[in-house]
C-alpha cells in the first residue's frame, strides 16, 4: 500500500525504505497474531539485512561484526531492528527518549528475570545470546 501510494504521487517523498518497513510491518502481523518468536529464532538463509539496518547495528561498538551477521539472519531479531531503526528515525526525540527508557527497563528488568532459564549447560543458548544482542542494541539507544 506504502508502495502503491508512493508510485502514485510523485510528490510523496518516502521515510523509510521498503527493505525496513517490510519487516516492521511482519513483525506487527507476529505479534497481532500471538506468533511465538522464540520458536523461530535460529539462523536462516533467507533473511538478509538491509545495509541501512546493518549499517545501523555496525555503528555500535560493543556488538562485532560476526555477532552482527549472526543476529541480523535470525527473522524475529531482524524485525525487531528494524522496529527500532525506524522508530529512531521517525519519532521525536523527547519521546524517543521516554519509550526508550521504558524499553530497557523491560530489557533490563523481566527479560533477565529468568535468563537462569537458558543459562547453564542444560539451557538455550540461542535465546540467551538473541536477549543478550537486543539488550545490547537497546542500550545504545539510550
């Protein structure tokens, strides 16, 4: 629809690119639809990066190239980066400032409640490493 009305009036000029909206608008279509997206947070072959997002995550110094690569082809995690490249972009930076706070109390606060859940040898990596990267993203953002 972004497209459509873009082609059709010249004077429009776009905020944000295709290859970031995209993956903002699937993960509001996840989230509306009470998907699970620890289920699928593993690598895929698929999901490749916009160089705006990845250029936007390479910007922060505490995440590594191969962490960056690595988290960026996971969906669930790309969208999320997505959400918070276009967020940043796009809302004021007074109230930037509040919703970021508030994310990383979440980050911060229940997403580390139990992070002794995948901890340890008898737990998932996977989503102990996916919190630890969005933490990071999130705290860069502050």
């Amino acid at each position: 629809m972004y497209r459509f009305y873009a082609e059709r009036n010249p004077q429009f000029k776009p905020l944000m690119n295709q290859r970031v909206l995209n993956p903002v608008k699937s993960l509001r279509n996840a989230c509306a639809h009470n998907n699970c997206l620890l289920n699928v947070l593993s690598r895929t072959s698929t999901t490749k990066p916009s160089p705006e997002v990845s250029a936007f995550v390479a910007s922060f110094d505490n995440i590594s190239a191969g962490e960056r690569r690595s988290k960026l082809t996971s969906r669930p995690m790309f969208e999320i980066v997505c959400l918070l490249y276009a967020y940043t972009k796009i809302v004021s930076p007074s109230v930037k400032k509040r919703r970021m706070a508030q994310l990383s109390e979440l980050i911060h606060g229940r997403l580390q409640k139990h992070m002794d859940y995948f901890d340890g040898p008898t737990g998932n990596k996977l989503v102990a490493t996916s919190f630890d990267f969005l933490k990071k993203v999130v705290d860069n953002l502050i």
